[in-house]
C-alpha cells in the first residue's frame, strides 16, 4: 500500500512536468504533443527575459536562507529545548504569516517598514516572515529529540566543549533536518510571487514576475519553456535532501 502511494505522489508530481517540456518542445502545442514538430526554439525566446532576473532572484532566495538559519536556529533550539508558555506561543505567532493572505502581509509590510523598499531589504524581510514557519516546523522536532539530548549530555559528561557538542554531534544528528529546512525556504523563496509582486519595486523584478509576464502572452509554449529554465534552478537544490536522507546516520533500535 505503500508503495502505491508513493508511486502514485510521484506520478502527481512527474506528470505535470513531463507535459511542460512537451508544451515547451512542441512548435503549436494547440495541435496536441510536438503539434507541428518537436523544436528548441522556444527556449531561445524563453531565456532572455529570465537573465537578467534570475540572479536577483538567486540571491534574494540565498540570503533568506543564511538568515533563516541565523534566526530560526537560535529560536528553534530555544523552542525545543525550552519549552513552556512563552516558546508555545512563540511558536503560535510564527506561524500567523501562513495564514494570512499574501496582499495582506504585503500590505502591512509596507505601510510598516516604508523605507526599507527601496533597497530591496523589504522584500528579503518578507520572504523572511513567510519562510521562518518552515524553518522551524523542520528543525524544532529535530532539536527536542530525547536521543540527540542524551547523547549531548555523555560528550559534555566526557568534558566535550559547547562548541564541540555541536559541531559532533548535534550539527550530524540534525543534517536532515537542516537539509531540509534550507531546502524549503530557497524553493519558496525563489519561486515567491504574492509577496513579492505587492513588496520588490517593479524596477528590479524578481524570476516570477518575468514568468508572469510570459504567461499573460498567451504563448504556453513560451511559458512552459521559461518554466523548465526555472525548475532546472530549483532541481539541483532540491536533490540535496535526497543527498542529506542517504549520508545522515541510522540510528538503531
């Protein structure tokens, strides 16, 4: 049963992406699949618009990483390894962004922080806010795990360092975690477009815009060529669980 429901999440998930390439190799994908003959053509139309933002985009989706790391670790650790009112709540209010309406959060973030708009430093601050919930969802069990806690307190019993704990034992024990969590956030951020249509200045467009853009062309094949260029960006990113799942250690029962 299992494995019926993998294969099938991982059909779901193919299927659609195995449609885009079609669209975007077929001349007129209106006549069905390669409908006037398989081409490359449409990538050559698709990558010109994507160029100049796709770095932007990049970077924007690696600084709300280190920052997500430089946040929600601390306040993960402190979530886990604390808990009581405060960290419950915490939590809580962490997670409100995902439940209100991307224009929403737009909204207050520039009636708030007006100044930071120009340079762009709203805009990472936003993706910021929506991101953290995600951050924390991965690490927080990760951290409170009674396994993980007891093997912290024999090194530190053996008189292992602060700093020898963790890079030994709690940084391996929680590679997956971390993974994933770096994962998710670059993803979400790179392919963010609500918050970034309302927040980033329309002078320095991010990837989705240009997506956008293509789509509101009527022309599927450009669109989908233009959407290939971007999840080739995001694959290698996203192997990298895969990666993490097969060199994290196993744990015996």
């Amino acid at each position: 049963m299992t494995r019926l429901v993998t294969r099938l999440t991982c059909a779901f998930v193919v299927i659609p992406l195995v449609a885009t390439l079609v669209a975007a190799t077929s001349v007129d994908f209106s006549q069905g699949p390669w409908g006037g003959g398989p081409t490359l053509d449409w990538f050559a139309y698709a990558w010109p618009p994507l160029a100049p933002v796709i770095g932007r985009s990049l970077g924007v989706a690696a600084l709300v990483v280190v920052l997500n790391l430089a946040i929600g670790g601390p306040l993960a650790w402190w979530v886990a390894r604390h808990p009581s009112w405060l960290t419950r709540l915490t939590g809580y209010l962490v997670n409100v962004p995902l439940a209100v309406p991307g224009i929403a959060l737009s909204v207050a973030l520039v009636g708030t922080y007006p100044m930071l708009r120009p340079s762009g430093l709203l805009l990472v601050l936003g993706h910021l806010v929506f991101t953290l919930p995600f951050t924390l969802a991965a690490l927080v069990p990760a951290l409170a795990d009674d396994e993980l806690r007891t093997n912290e307190s024999v090194a530190r019993s053996l008189g292992a360092g602060s700093v020898r704990v963790l890079r030994t034992i709690t940084v391996p024990a929680c590679l997956v975690a971390v993974t994933q969590a770096v994962t998710m956030v670059f993803a979400l951020s790179f392919g963010e477009f609500n918050i970034s249509f309302f927040i980033n200045p329309p002078a320095t467009p991010t990837a989705p815009f240009a997506l956008f853009d293509s789509y509101s062309t009527q022309r599927l094949e450009l669109a989908s060529a233009q959407s290939m260029i971007f999840v080739a960006f995001v694959a290698p990113v996203l192997t990298a669980i895969v990666l993490a799942r097969r060199r994290a250690p196993r744990r015996t029962p």
